[in-house]
C-alpha cells in the first residue's frame, strides 16, 4: 500500500494507508462468494474491495419484526441504553466497547443482555442465522483450521450484536471514522481484541431509509500521526467531512434484508437521512492471529 496522495491543503493533515483498485463488490444472496467474505476479514480487503454487499439475504419479514419490536422497547425506555456520551447521537439496543476496556465491556454486556435477549425473543435459530451468518462463518474458518466466534475476557464473552439507528447531527448520521483506534481501550486490561490485525464490520441492514442514509466509505486508512492530528487516538472519530473531499470515496444505498462485511479501517459514515430512518444491526470482527478469528460490538 502506498501513502495517501493528498491535496495541497491536506498534506499536512491527513496520512495512512490506500488501497490499489479501492472499490467494493456486491452479490445475490444466491451467489456469495465466501472467499471474498474471508479475505475481508483476514487481510482487510478481496483485491483491493474494501466493502462486500449480499443483497436480500436476510429474510424481510423477520427485519421487519425485529424492527417493530425495536421500535416499541426503545419508545418505553427512552431511547434505548446508550447514553449521550457526547459522540454519537443514536437509539441503541446492546453493548459498545467504544471508550472501554475490557472490564468496563463486558460490565455493559451484562447489564444490557438482558434487553438484547427481549429484543431477540420471537426469532428462532433460522432467523438469527439469516441474520447472522454465525453457522456459515464458524463453518467457513473451521475449514481453515481458524476458531470462530465471541470475544472473550476473563470469564466472560463479548455481546452477540447490536442494534442501532444513528440520529442525524445535522451535518450526517454517523461521521466519517475508523474503528481500530478504539482498540486502544482494550489494552489497558489485556482484553484480547486489542490483538486484533484487522477489524472488520459486518451489518444487516433491518429497516433503510427511504432517502439519504447511504453508506459512504474514503480510500484512506489513518496512521497514529494523522490520529493524534485530529485528536481521535483513542476514539477514531470524528473526520471533518469537508477535509475528505480531495480523498477517493464511494457511497452505497442499504436495502432492507442487505448485509455487508466492510474494513472497518477505513474511513467510513452514513450520510443524512432525509426521509423515513434506518436501523442496522452489527458486530466487528478480527483476526488476532492465524488460528483465532473472534467477534465483538
């Protein structure tokens, strides 16, 4: 990988790594290309697609119930249970490792499984394997020789996934950002994700906006200088979006049913969402070496 070429007035701001052939890939549910999902995963990238969309592979009728039931808990609890922590704005159902350690992780797990579990409750092995793709993937690495499955601390294990719906800020839902820098946290106990070589993604898309909402990614993974520049060491976010405008970008529209595995690496957003909301529910995924693939939130 080369370094970013930048703009004149961005030299001095912005710096990392591209991808050669930066793009993404997108297919049938009937059609998935599996070798795709797991160059992703383990190297960050299937020749230089940073971002794999499977359309329609989740069964509408369960987004939409999964949705409603979203819908009606966090309209009786106020939102959700994340808090305003001064970052995202955002209703949310399950756990973030977003500016904790491992300790304080999995102390928000368990106080939020509960709410998860509720969320959960009317889908049955089918459902969260179309959600999901937990079998398929525990499948797909076990042929490797790779162990697949939730990140563990102590004697405790990472939150299945989380649900959310990113609230506009007036400027967009979610602000360009990356999300190894969060790892950071992780190392101050030893959490094993802070180990991590890659960290990638993965969503499903369970109700889509109607207009705007579009994933937007930039051909730009941000080294620790460019970090401390912005003040985002230990966060990742947020970018100035006027500042990414001379970097190559793409953006894609989510469909209900549509997952997507995506380098997390690399700067990426959702821009406003102008009619109608959106909610997707997701996890991240890392190698931490070349037996032991684990996942988290």
């Amino acid at each position: 990988m080369s370094e970013l070429l930048a703009e004149k007035q961005q030299e001095k701001i912005l710096s990392g790594s591209v991808k050669k052939n930066f793009g993404y890939l997108e297919t049938k549910s009937d059609s998935v290309d599996f070798s795709v999902i797991k160059n992703i995963i383990l190297h960050g990238h299937h020749q230089g697609n940073v971002l794999y969309v499977i359309r329609n592979h989740a069964n509408k009728k369960i987004c939409q119930d999964v949705s409603e039931n979203f819908n009606q808990m966090v309209t009786n609890n106020g939102g959700g249970n994340r808090a305003d922590d001064g970052f995202v704005l955002t209703n949310q159902i399950g756990a973030t490792q977003f500016s904790r350690n491992g300790e304080q992780y999995m102390a928000e797990v368990n106080r939020v499984n509960g709410s998860l579990a509720e969320l959960l409750a009317g889908t049955d092995s089918y459902a969260t394997e179309s959600l999901f793709l937990n079998r398929r993937l525990e499948e797909l690495f076990l042929e490797e020789g790779i162990h697949f499955g939730p990140a563990r601390y102590k004697n405790s294990y990472a939150c299945f996934a989380t649900f959310r719906r990113w609230l506009d800020n007036g400027v967009m839902s979610l602000m360009p950002h990356e999300d190894r820098a969060q790892l950071k946290c992780a190392l101050e106990d030893h959490f094993e994700i802070a180990d991590a070589m890659t960290v990638t993604a993965f969503n499903v898309c369970l109700e889509a906006a109607q207009g705007g909402g579009e994933l937007k990614m930039w051909n730009l993974d941000p080294d620790e200088p460019c970090r401390a520049r912005f003040g985002v060491t230990d966060t990742g976010y947020p970018y100035p979006p006027h500042l990414l405008q001379g970097v190559e970008s793409f953006s894609v529209q989510l469909n209900a049913g549509d997952i997507y595995f995506m380098n997390a690496c690399h700067l990426h957003g959702v821009s406003s969402v102008s009619q109608g909301s959106r909610l997707t529910a997701g996890r991240f995924i890392g190698r931490l070496n070349n037996s032991k693939v684990v996942y988290w939130t």
